[in-house]
C-alpha cells in the first residue's frame, strides 16, 4: 500500500496532471462561449437564410404507448437541438485546430532559433591546458 501512494504522489507532482486539470476546466468554460456562440449569433444569422428557422423549435411528437397522464408534456424527438450540438462541436473544433496549429508553428519557430544559433566552441581538454600552460611558461623564461 505504501508503494502505491508513493507512486500516486509521483503521479500527481507530475506537471501534466495539472496541466491536464487546467485544460478540462478551461475547456468546460469554452465549452460555454461557443454554445453561446452558436445558439446566440451563429444559429439566428443560419435561420435567416433558411426562412427564419429556429433549430431549437425543431421536433417531433413520438406517439404514448400508454394513455399519458393529463398534465404530463409530451414525449418529444429534439432533433434540432442536436443540430445546434452539431454546429457547437464543429466551432470548437475549428478553433481548437487554429490554437494548436498556432501552438505548431510557435514551437517550430523555437527549434529554427536553437538549430540557427552557433554551437558554443568546445572547451580545450585538460591536456590542451596543460600545453597552453607550458608554451606560456617557456615564453616568459625566453624574454
């Protein structure tokens, strides 16, 4: 048991957990803008060419196969809200796709940075220093 929650720490002090945890609830809050977005700006402008239709008024009343109760609403197929669903999915997904290609071409503007800089020279070894030393030895006791 006791490897187990050393394992589980490691696990949770790890930087893609919570870069994973900031991402769902970042998410879930775009989530909300972009069904704004489609039910509020984009779905009015789509209704507009399509006769004013409203997509979250689309439905179809399935029949009861039992008598249903007298103030019971009735059983309905919400076909235009998926719709709706559909038209959300693919806005977020089109952003989403624009943030990682930009993201992409950020990343691989870096790496032609770090591949364009010129290479450090490599440090003369220990022997190279020891002759350097030696040269410079000989220089002062020739003058």
């Amino acid at each position: 048991m006791k490897k187990f929650i050393e394992e589980f720490k490691a696990f949770i002090n790890k930087g893609n957990v919570l870069g994973l945890a900031v991402g769902v609830i970042i998410g879930g809050a775009f989530s909300t803008i972009t069904t704004s977005l489609t039910n509020d700006v984009i779905m009015p402008i789509v209704s507009i060419f399509l006769g004013g239709v409203d997509f979250s008024s689309m439905k179809i009343t399935l029949p009861s196969i039992f008598p249903p109760a007298p103030d019971a609403a009735p059983n309905t197929l919400n076909y235009g809200n998926f719709i709706s669903a559909i038209i959300n999915f693919l806005i977020l997904a089109l952003v989403v796709f624009f943030i990682v290609k930009a993201v992409n071409k950020a990343m691989d503007a870096a790496k032609k940075k770090e591949e364009e800089a010129p290479a450090a020279p490599p440090e003369p070894s220990a022997e190279e220093k020891l002759l350097t030393e030696i040269r410079d030895l000989l220089k002062e006791n020739k003058q």
